[in-house]
C-alpha cells in the first residue's frame, strides 16, 4: 500500500521512534519524504516539552529523519543531553508542513521559526535558537 501524498501526512503524524524507525526504510517513506523539504514537530510524552526542526539538506525530511533514528539527537545540539533510551522510549515525530524540493530554504526557516513562536519552544521546549 502506497504511503504518499496526504495519506502518507496522516500516517506519519505523531509517531514513536520505534514507529518511525520500522517505517523510516520502506521504499514507500523513503520516496515520499526523501523529495520533501519541510517542518517538524519532535514531543517529548514525557514532559509535552517540543522541538521545532526544519528539513531542507540532502534527502530532505527522509534525511533528516534517518539521523534521529541512528542516533536519537540527530545532531542538534539542544537534544545532545538526552539519553539515547530515553528518546527512543519518549520521543514523538510528526510532520507540520511539507514544500516541494524547489521551495527556497529561506523560506521553510522562515517557517521554522513562525512555529517555533507559535507553539513557544525557545521558552518552554527544547528550541534555543
């Protein structure tokens, strides 16, 4: 069963990383996400403490997402302090928006940052910047 378009959205919003990590290498996710730029939504069920990340590198959110499966933080430094059981045990994925791979970085950063401010991270979640 194909996982793309608004069925693939609904499917991949609020799951674990156990979820994500069985569904993260089919070819259905990977050719739906890999071509996407984007915002996402990292909840901590433990706290409800959010993280707002944006997706615009190479194999956009499909990347972006394959780093927090191998090692939970995916880099971010604000999620580095994290015990790697700890996020696969708390950690929540979902998707906020999606753009085409032509939409100009800038502009999904703009977003990024118009979240941020509307769900408040940088003063009750895991945003700094």
């Amino acid at each position: 069963r194909s996982l793309v378009g608004s069925e693939m959205c609904i499917r991949a919003r609020n799951v674990t990383w156990e979820e994500l990590s069985g569904l993260i290498d089919t070819d259905a996710w990977k050719t739906a996400l890999a071509n996407q730029k984007g915002v996402y939504l990292i909840t901590d069920s433990s706290n409800g403490k959010k993280y707002v990340g944006s997706a615009t590198g190479e194999n956009m959110i499909w990347g972006r997402w394959k780093d927090y499966i191998a090692n939970g933080n995916g880099g971010n430094i604000e999620l580095k302090s994290f015990d790697f059981e700890y996020i696969q045990k708390n950690f929540r994925y979902s998707i906020l928006e999606i753009y085409k791979s032509t939409t100009d970085d800038d502009a999904i950063l703009e977003r990024e940052s118009w979240w941020k401010e509307l769900l408040m991270t940088r003063q009750f979640g895991y945003n700094k910047n």
